[in-house]
C-alpha cells in the first residue's frame, strides 16, 4: 500500500510495496505514482482513471506496475479517498493486490484455446476468426488477400516408419520453414494434423491478377523452403508440401467456402504429382462435384453387383486363341458405359477398388467355370488386374482360394496381373503371396513393364510366368528408336528369365510384324479384337475352332471376327 496527498505526492509506503517495487522508501517519499507507471497505457488512461477519483471517491482495475529494474507487474489497484469530519479528502491510498498468477492462468487458458500446443501457431479456432476479420477489413479496403493451404506430402509415411516423436519434430520445423516465407502481420496456422493454412489478409491490390501475382510469390517461397531434408535425430527425412492457393475478394463472405476452395486446390496440386502450387478454379469444384457423384453411382453399383466384365482376346504367335483380358465395365443407369478411365481412379482413391476387385475377380472365376463346359472355350485363360491395395490385404490369399472354390473355376486356366507399382514396398509379403498361390496353379504376369521403376533384382526373385510389353511402347514402336529398343530389351528379358511375353495395344499389321520378328510373342489389341461382353466372346472363340483356325497360313487371326 501506498499512501499520498491529494495531489498524489506519495507520503508514506509499507514494507510489501517496497519489496514489490525495488525502490527503498526514501526513494518513493515525494514522488508521484507517475514513477512506476507502466507505457502499456497511455495518457488518456490515467485522465479517466483520476477523472473517476476526484467524481467517486474511489477506482480500481487491472494495472501494470512497473519496477525500479524496469520489470512490468500484473496488479489489481483500488485506489480509495480518505475524508476528514468535514468531508473534504486528506489523502489517498493504492492498495496493489498480486494478479500474477491469475494473469497468467488467463493467458495459459488463451494458448489453450487459441494456439497449437506443439508448433506454437494459432489454431483452426485462432485462423477462422483472422479470417473473419480479414474478410471484414476488405470490404473496406476494396483489396484482395488469399488463403493458402499446405499439406505436407507423405507425413504418414514418416509416423509409421519412425514413430510420432519424430512426425512432431518435422512439424514444428515445417512450422518454422513456413514462418519464415510470410509478412510480419500474415498468419500461420496449424489447421490440424499435416495440415497448415497461411493467411495473407491484405495482398494491397484491387486487382485479382497483381494479388494471385504475391500469393504465388510467396507459395514458391515455401516450396522453395523445403527443398532440403529435415534433420530429425540422426534422421535425415525429406519432405514436400503440396499447396492449394484462392484469392478472396470483398465480396466473399463465407468462411469455410474459402478454406474448402484452398483444400480443394490443395488436393489438385497432390494429384499433379505433389510438391506444387495449384490455384483453385471453379470449374474444380464443378469436377469435385460431379466424382462424388460418381463415387456414391460406384458405391451403390457395387452393393448391387452391376459392374461386369469385357473380354479381350489374347492370341499366341500362330494367331490362336489364348484366352482373354478380363476388364471391368460399369454400365451406368442413367450415363450409359461409363470408361474405366473415369471410375477406376475414383475406386482406387476411396478404397472402393476393394470390392470392385473381389466382384471383378469372383466374375472371371464364375466365366471361367461356365467356359469349362464349352469344347470351344474350355481351354481359354483368363488374365485379370489385381490392384496393389488387393495385394496387400493380409487375408488376399485365402480370398482368392474361396472365390477358386466356391465356384468351381480351374485355378490353372487363371492369371493375375499386377502392375509395378505393387512392388513399391514389402516385396518379400508380395512374393510370399504369390507363392501360395502358384501352389494351386494360378499364374502371374507383370502389366505395364517398363513404365515403372521396378527393380530387376526384384523381377528375378518374383515367381512370374509372363512379362507385358505396355501399350505405350507398342503405340509407336515403328516411329521412336526409343520404344523399339525398350520392347526388344523386354523381349530378350523374358527369354534369359523363361518367361514368356504378351505384347498389348497392337493395332496394324504393321506392329505385329515388327514385334513378330523378335521373338514368339503372345499379342493383345484391337488388331485381334476389342473387348467384348461374354456372348459375343464366345462366339468369337468358335470362329476359332481348330478347323476354321487349320485354312490360315501365317499371320494372325481372322479380321472377320476381331
């Protein structure tokens, strides 16, 4: 406490005071409360503060006192008038009451509420908010500002392999890369998990080009400040952000719409191949739109079992039938045949590929039971595409038994193909797989060889029994030195290794001879026939009856029937 004369001069002090300030009571005698006064408030403060005195008797309210070591002190200060018999005032005196820890209880309840506890930013709450008030102080400027959304590429990965004490160090220096690359008065935010939202709330312009102009600018900036690994431990992990970017102007208004526009373009700029800045269009949102309608057609189709199969021949070098490519078909109620181009990306990306594997497989099993019964057909095989997430499924292997079993499908007349991303990662579960099914006779074939980077060590250790030149480089193999040589390569792969080979997307005779002088190959492609549903397979397969097939001399099949 402290006590003064009415023109606040201070009089006397008590020994608590004197401890909280440094100053010895000498020193304080004669003074005015301006010496300890804190510049957090400004003159007008402390009018109103003895305005309310010299009117009432008396004030009290949060106060910062500022030391003799120039040290800034939460108080609570009730200032009370001391009166004489006659009522006129005499005196003052402060009463300063310790709020230190309730100061900072307050601003540990406001981190909680209002920042992310591992990276320090603000937080989902904090970012709406400044977005809220950025959008407010637009529309009084005219000026555009931007959201950018970050994703950081593969985090998951990192947690898997290396645990969450290390995920959470490369956030908190992804936190502090992307920090550095904004203004002083943009934001940072940790949306949540390896997700970051930056908000440039003013871009200073009235016009939308010279806006996407600095957005961009400083997107790169954060490309740009990932490009070196992140030293995590004795772990060197490196990592990219993939980055959606929208403008808002000052006639947006709707907070999320912003933050779904950036996270859509966020998403586009990982279907781009990741580490890449995208800016969100419209029409994005019209493609978004009409996928999820897909999904939710493909979802329902599935439940229903309406998705099919089509068969494209395969023929051996002598132009006889092999058997057939089974390839999936969606024939949609209300959008007609709808291409595997469009929904099989949707299936792989929602995890739909799952059931639509199990369908598509249990269908070709099925057709392969019904060919057995048909002179014509019971010879045929049946190649069908097993997705890298099929694979692996833990219980992949006894799946496919059951489907071989429950209908009656000879397991030696099927072939699953894979493609090079299966051997991604966890080889030797792949291998392993693929053994315990080769023990009951189905055959495996590798699809879009060389498209890939699958290693050749691999390719030795993996029981295949066929190696597929891709279409790719078969389209212009008769143009580009480069395909040619990539189909030989293969070609003399194959032999060294036993395997066989089955060249696709043969289209003119002139492909076919070209491939046909390099080896004894199996060929696919609209030259032999385009994929046809069961029916008309079948009678396909007739047409290629050893009598029939015994009037040709060379070259491949009947045309007639392709």
């Amino acid at each position: 406490m402290i006590v003064t004369d009415t023109k606040g001069v201070i009089l006397s002090a008590n020994r608590a005071f004197v401890s909280l300030t440094g100053y010895a009571v000498e020193e304080l005698v004669g003074q005015t409360a301006r010496l300890f006064r804190s510049h957090r408030r400004d003159a007008e403060f402390y009018r109103g503060m003895w305005n309310s005195v010299q009117l009432t008797g008396g004030w009290q309210g949060d106060m910062s006192l500022r030391t003799k070591s120039g040290e800034n002190c939460a108080r609570w200060l009730t200032i009370s008038a001391v009166k004489d018999e006659t009522g006129e005032v005499t005196n003052y005196i402060g009463s300063y009451y310790d709020i230190s820890k309730l100061k900072h209880a307050e601003e540990k309840i406001q981190e909680l509420a209002y920042f992310d506890q591992l990276t320090g930013l603000p937080n989902r709450v904090l970012l709406i908010d400044r977005v809220r008030q950025a959008l407010n102080a637009n529309i009084r400027s005219k000026c555009y500002g931007a959201l950018l959304f970050i994703d950081l590429d593969n985090f998951k990965t990192l947690n898997d392999s290396l645990g969450h004490h290390m995920g959470d160090m490369l956030l908190k220096s992804a936190a502090q890369r992307i920090s550095h690359c904004v203004r002083a008065d943009d934001t940072v935010a940790r949306f949540g998990g390896d997700e970051f939202v930056v908000l440039l709330a003013n871009l200073g312009t009235q016009k939308a080009k010279a806006a996407a102009l600095q957005a961009e600018a400083i997107g790169e900036q954060i490309l740009a400040a990932f490009t070196d690994a992140f030293q995590l431990d004795t772990y060197e992990y490196p990592c990219t952000p993939s980055v959606g970017v929208t403008l808002f102007s000052p006639e947006d208004r709707n907070v999320d719409e912003l933050l779904k526009r950036a996270d859509l373009a966020m998403y586009d700029a990982k279907t781009a191949g990741r580490n890449g800045l995208r800016f969100f269009d419209p029409a994005m949102q019209t493609m978004i739109t009409a996928r999820a309608a897909l999904e939710s057609d493909l979802r329902e189709d599935l439940k229903k079992g309406r998705l099919l199969l089509h068969y494209q021949p395969q023929v051996d070098h002598q132009g006889r039938l092999l058997g057939a490519e089974a390839l999936a078909r969606w024939p949609h109620a209300q959008k007609g045949m709808i291409s595997p181009s469009e929904f099989i990306p949707v299936a792989e990306s929602t995890g739909l590929i799952l059931p639509l594997g199990a369908l598509m497989l249990k269908t070709a099993c099925h057709q392969l039971a019904r060919w057995s019964t048909d002179p014509a057909t019971e010879r045929l095989t049946i190649a069908i595409n097993v997705s890298a997430l099929q694979m692996r499924q833990k219980t992949f292997v006894e799946e496919v038994r059951a489907i071989v079993e429950q209908t009656g499908a000879n397991p030696h007349r099927l072939k699953i193909e894979l493609t090079e991303s299966t051997l991604v990662s966890n080889v030797d579960d792949l291998i392993a797989k693929m053994d315990k099914l080769k023990t009951i006779g189905i055959g495996f074939s590798l699809d879009d060889f060389g498209t890939g980077y699958s290693s050749l060590s691999y390719l030795k250790r993996l029981p295949l029994d066929q190696l597929k030149i891709d279409r790719s480089f078969v389209k212009d193999i008769l143009v580009d030195p480069n395909d040619a040589a990539i189909a030989q390569m293969i070609i003399a792969l194959s032999k060294s290794l036993g395997l066989s080979v089955i060249a696709e997307g043969v289209e003119t005779e002139e492909q076919y001879a070209f491939l046909a002088q390099h080896g004894q190959l199996n060929y696919q492609g609209y030259l032999f026939g385009r994929p046809l549903p069961p029916v008309d397979f079948e009678s396909l397969a007739r047409a290629f009856s050893p009598r029939r097939r015994s009037k040709r001399v060379r070259g491949p099949v009947n045309r007639t029937y392709a």
